[in-house]
C-alpha cells in the first residue's frame, strides 16, 4: 500500500502542475478570477500535504505531526469551497463575510494533533454536503454533462471515502491511514485529469449551465424560433465564428438580443452553453478546411477558423472529435478515393 501511495503522490504533485501551467489559464477563468486563484492555492496545498505524507511515509522528516500540516489541512475545504463558489454560483455576492471561511485555518495551528484530524475532516464534511447540494441544483443541465458528472462523482465518492478515513483514524495505524489517504488524494487528481480531458473548457461550461440554472427568464417577449433562425444565419451564412474576438454580448448585439437572453436562448433550446456553441463551429469548419487543404498548416487553419492559438485549437478539436487535427487530416487523407 506504501508503494502505491508514493507513486500516486508523485502523480498528484507533476499533475498538480500541469493544471496550473495549463487549465488555470487567465483564458478558461475570465470573469472567475476568484475561482482561478483559489484553484491555485488549492493545487498548492493539495501538492504540500502529499509532499507531508512522502516525508512521512519515507521515514525522512515528521511533518504530520506539526502546526503546519494542520493548518495544510484545514485549508483544503475552504480553498475549494471559494474556487467552486464563483462557478456553481455565479450570481452570488462576494462579501467580507467568506473571510469567515479562513477563520479555521488560523484556529489550526493552536488545536492538538489529536482533535486537529477529526475536527478538519468534520467541517469538511460541512463543505462536502454544500457542493452535493450545489451540484444537484444543476440537474436540470444533466444532459449536457453526463460523462463529466460521473466522472465528478467519483471525486465525490473519493471525498466521501477521505472524510470516512479521518472519522475513523483511532482504527488505523497511522502509516496505514497517511498510506490511504494520500492514495486517495493521487486519485481525486487522476480523475480530475480525466474529466478535463474529456472537456478542457469544463469550467467555462458548467460556469455557464450555473447561470442559466438560476437566471430568471428572459425570454418571455422574444421570438424564440426567430432569433434561432437569425442566430443560424449569423453563424451559417456570415460566418461570424470566424471571428477570434467573437463573445456573448458582441453576438447578442448582432441578432438583438441582451446577452443573458441570447445565453438562454442557446441553453434552453440547444442544450448547450455559448462557449461549446461557437467551439462546435469552428471545429466543423476546421474539418473542412483540413480535408480540402491538405496543404495548408494545422496552425493556420485554426487561426482561420477563429480559434486564437494552437493550443486552444487542439483542446477544442480533441474534445470534439476525439483527435487531434493531425489525425483526423491523416485517416482522411487515407480513405480518400485515389
């Protein structure tokens, strides 16, 4: 179990920095720059108690044992906690109050090893029951996350698990415990990694099912099949998605619309949030152009789409299609007639 444990802490730590090099990007958290640092501190404490375990678990340094593990560990729900906030609540108001939520990180240092552990577990519990109810709030937008949301829901069992494990320490040794306990943390991060696989933009995307889930309507006095057929014809025929400083309002503007009522109009009648719209888009169009321009560059083909670097093209196209744009222009340059 020793051994599976230092391999899936080193997997958290290397993964830990991918997703801040990659996924926490200012690109992915526009509007959410609460969320994006938060994410960040998250991934840093989250890498300092998997490097506490590997020192214990080593035999080199006792870390565990410390003031500042405790406060390691008292800070890995509220950090959540604020970076989840912002996406699955975004009409909520920022106040002074959430300083509130800092408030059992100073306490951390001055608590007993003992009592530390399971009063850490316990109010992560308190968070725990939060996100469930926030995620249930979005069930209305299932459809349109159903891999993502099994996917999320074994971080959630793993949670589960994790909160279990400190309620019942006193019935481990603690090798055993630190052993479980940062294998379940490695296992939280290779979930994690595969949900953002799946789908790069997630945050953006669930980001936007949030607010439609607890927008008020406003609909009411638009002409639905119109603006869709408008909207349609802006993307169809004007190719608008071309456009790499294309956003909501700027498309709103165009057919009419306020932009929470184009948001709407999109997730309501397409199912699908504004992000994913224009991405589907652009990458049809990418597709394309890749099969009648073999020698055009996959670079310039993504700039000419709409899309503002390489790499935000080959997440879009991956996640689309399942492959990279290399690879759809090679099996179809395969299976091309001669």
């Amino acid at each position: 179990m020793q051994t599976l444990a230092t391999l899936l802490i080193g997997f958290s730590v290397f993964s830990a920095l991918l997703l801040a090099l990659t996924h926490f990007r200012y690109k992915n958290y526009q509007g959410h720059t609460l969320a994006q640092a938060m994410g960040i501190i998250l991934l840093l404490t989250l890498s300092s108690l998997q490097l506490a375990h590997f020192a214990y678990l080593q035999n080199t340094v006792d870390v565990i044992h410390s003031p500042y593990y405790a406060v390691l560990l008292f800070a890995v729900a509220p950090a959540f906690y604020l970076f989840s906030k912002p996406l699955l609540q975004p009409f909520s108001v920022t106040s002074p109050r959430q300083l509130l939520h800092l408030l059992p990180i100073l306490l951390a240092p001055l608590l007993p090893y003992t009592l530390a552990l399971p009063l850490a577990f316990a109010v992560g519990t308190g968070y725990l029951l939060w996100l469930a109810r926030s995620l249930y709030a979005l069930r209305a937008q299932r459809s349109r996350f159903q891999l993502e949301l099994m996917l999320l829901g074994g971080v959630f069992v793993i949670a589960i698990a994790v909160l279990i494990l400190g309620l019942s320490l006193p019935l481990l040794t603690e090798k055993w415990f630190f052993s479980l306990y940062a294998s379940a943390i490695g296992c939280a991060f290779l979930l994690t990694q595969l949900v953002l696989n799946v789908t790069p933009q997630l945050s953006t995307d669930v980001s936007e099912a949030a607010a439609e889930t607890y927008a008020v309507s406003t609909l009411n006095n638009v002409n639905c099949d119109a603006a869709l057929a408008e909207l349609e014809a802006c993307m169809q025929e004007e190719e608008l998605f071309r456009r790499p400083d294309l956003d909501l309002p700027t498309l709103a503007a165009h057919i009419g619309l306020s932009s929470h009522q184009l948001s709407e109009l999109i997730n309501t009648r397409l199912g699908k949030g504004f992000s994913r719209y224009v991405r589907e888009f652009r990458v049809e169009a990418a597709e394309d152009m890749l099969q009648e321009e073999p020698s055009a560059s996959v670079l310039s083909v993504g700039m000419s789409v709409g899309f503002t670097s390489q790499s935000t093209f080959y997440e879009a196209f991956r996640e689309l299609t399942g492959m990279t744009p290399g690879q759809f222009r090679k099996i179809h340059a395969l299976s091309a007639p001669q």
